[in-house]
C-alpha cells in the first residue's frame, strides 16, 4: 500500500504517487539570503492536468535563479506564481533535474510511467500559434522558466513538469549528470546556433569567457563537436589546464591583464595602455591556435 509521504532519498513503488511530498519552498515572509529563504516543508504532491507529468527527482541542478527568487529581487517569485498554474503561497524552485515518470496526465503520449528524463528549464504552451507556426518557443508569450516563473520545480521529492521540458535520459549519463546538462546545454547550443551571422562553422575560433565555469564547460565539447577551435578566458592556470582536459585549445590567464573597463569613460594614458594590453591579449589568441586568425564567436558567460 502506498504510504502519504516517504522519506527523502526512498521513491514508493512505480506509479503511485503518495499524498505529501517533503519539498524546499520559499515563502514571501522569510524572502532575503537564500541560507534562510529555503526552508524544507511538507507539501500537498501538486494535482496532475492535461499535458502535464509528475517526475520522481533523482538529482536536481542549481542556477543563479534559485538565489533571485530566494531574495525576492528582481521580484516576488511566490506572488507572481499564479500566472501559469492554480496561485500557492509557497513557490518551489529548481530549474533543471533528472527523475524517473511516475504519472502522465491526459493528452501524454511522448513519455509512459516509468521512462528516466533530463527535465530542462523551458516551459510553455505547446499549442501557442506562433510556436505551431515554427517560431521559436523563446519569443512565446506563453513561454516561462519552470521553477522560476513557473512553479513547481525541481528542490522536491516530487515536480509537475510539461513534456516539452524533458528529453529521455541518456544510459551513459548518471543522475547528477543528467540534472546538470540541459540549462547550459541549451544556452551555450543557443549562442553557437540561430544568430545570423553567428553560427558557428567548421574551423571557427570561439574565445570562451569564464571557460571553467558552467557555460563554459559546457561550451569547449560543444565548440569541438562542430568542428571549431574553442580558446578559453579563465582566472588562473590550474583553471585553464581544466579547460585543455575539456577539450579546449588552449587558454589566456585573464588575470595577467588589467585594461579592463569602459574605453568611453578612459583619459588619454589609460587608452594606450588599453590598445597595448588589446594587442598583447590578441597575439595571445594567434600563439594558440598557431595563424593570425580572430575569433568568430565570443559567447559570454560572464556572472
Ligand atoms: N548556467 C546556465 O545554465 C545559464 C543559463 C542562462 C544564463 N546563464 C548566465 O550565464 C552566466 C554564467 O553562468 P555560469 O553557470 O557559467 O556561471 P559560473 O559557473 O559562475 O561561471 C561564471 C564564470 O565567469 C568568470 N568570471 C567571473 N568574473 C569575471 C570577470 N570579472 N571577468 C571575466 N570573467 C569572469 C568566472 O571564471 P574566471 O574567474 O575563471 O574567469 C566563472 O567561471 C551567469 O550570468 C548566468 O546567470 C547561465
């Protein structure tokens, strides 16, 4: 017989689904440091409706989302929850997990109980005009980031998500892999991919700022797969021979540079010291990938 709730850590038999779910919420009166805005609960399991899945979370991944929610800047996630779903007073956060389907609503048929998902961050209304007309979902007014505007997401035992969401998880990823892969996948493939005169082709030079932090790990298999040469921008050099393990071409050490800044707000003497470092910094690309050749793309990730 199902239980109403299970401990963190055990799943109850596939399929059923218990009443209660532990779950950590966010609520508008303890809004501030994220050290303090989470809080574990005891919650009702959401209720299922058309098109939708509740996934059993394996592993869930962190974004930067999770600590502007937890502050309430740039605005009140809990009270603005209301906008694609029945309005809670909690707000669950989480915008990208791997788990395993144990409930699919009517109107279902990509995913039965049972399947193990990546879930992504990307929600929205599949049946949206412009998106059935082949416009990208992104532009969708309909379109929202699951467990930041839309609620319910992945820091529970349990999520609603729509399948639009989830890809069938990969045998060779593990669980924390696969919760960890969609967010910066999909935005590093989005600033390779689809911006004209941007796409990335076969021999480009791509500079990766922040290359060892998560875009830019991502971005070095990614660069490589299209058959470019990713060079890498990082604070140190233990970070950038991480970065040569990853697959990248080599690596400048930004912190051996300081003509950083806005050259409108410069004097004179400080704008030659800007081009001088430019220059140095530019050699410094040609030395890598071996020709006088400028990168094509430079995907920032900077935080
Ligand atoms: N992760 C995602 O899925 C995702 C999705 C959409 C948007 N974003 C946005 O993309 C940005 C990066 O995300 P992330 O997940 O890659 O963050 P991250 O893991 O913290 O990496 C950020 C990188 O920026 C570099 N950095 C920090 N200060 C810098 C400075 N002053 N100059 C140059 N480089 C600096 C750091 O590398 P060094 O100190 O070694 O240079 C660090 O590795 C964030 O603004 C995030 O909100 C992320």
């Amino acid at each position: 017989m199902v239980k109403d709730i299970y401990d963190v850590g055990q799943l109850p038999p596939l399929g059923e689904l218990p009443k209660y779910m532990y779950a950590w919420t966010i609520r508008t009166d303890r809004l501030g440091s994220p050290n303090t805005a989470f809080k574990q609960e005891i919650v009702e399991i959401p209720k299922l409706k058309e098109g939708e899945m509740i996934i059993a979370n394996r592993m869930a991944g962190v974004n930067y989302n999770g600590v502007w929610a937890a502050l309430g800047k740039p605005k009140n996630v809990v009270e603005d929850n209301g906008d694609y779903d029945e309005r809670q007073d909690f707000h669950i956060c989480g915008s990208e997990t791997s788990g395993i389907v144990y409930a699919v609503g009517a109107g279902v048929t990509e995913f039965s109980v049972g399947d193990e998902v990546c879930v992504g961050g990307a929600q929205y209304d599949e049946n949206c005009p412009l998106i059935k007309s082949g416009e990208d979902p992104c532009f969708s007014p309909s379109y929202r980031i699951w467990g930041y505007e839309a609620n319910w997401g992945g820091f529970a035992q349990f999520s609603k998500v729509k399948p639009c969401q989830c890809v069938k998880k990969p045998k060779f990823l593990d669980w924390a892999e696969a919760a960890a892969c969609t967010a910066t996948g999909v935005t590093v493939y989005r600033m390779l991919n689809r911006w004209q005169g941007n796409e990335i082709r076969k021999g480009d030079i791509v500079l990766v700022w922040g290359g060892y932090g998560g875009i830019g790990t991502s971005a070095i298999p990614l660069i490589r797969h299209f058959g470019a040469i990713p060079v890498v921008v990082v604070s140190s050099e233990e970070k950038g021979e991480k970065c040569i393990e990853l697959g990248a071409v080599g690596y400048i050490n930004r912190k051996i540079y300081d003509h950083w800044g806005d050259i409108n707000n410069m004097d004179e003497r400080q704008y030659r010291h800007w081009v001088a470092q430019a220059g140095k910094f530019k050699k410094e690309i040609y030395k890598i990938v071996g020709e006088k050749k400028d990168p094509r793309i430079v995907p920032m990730s900077l935080s």
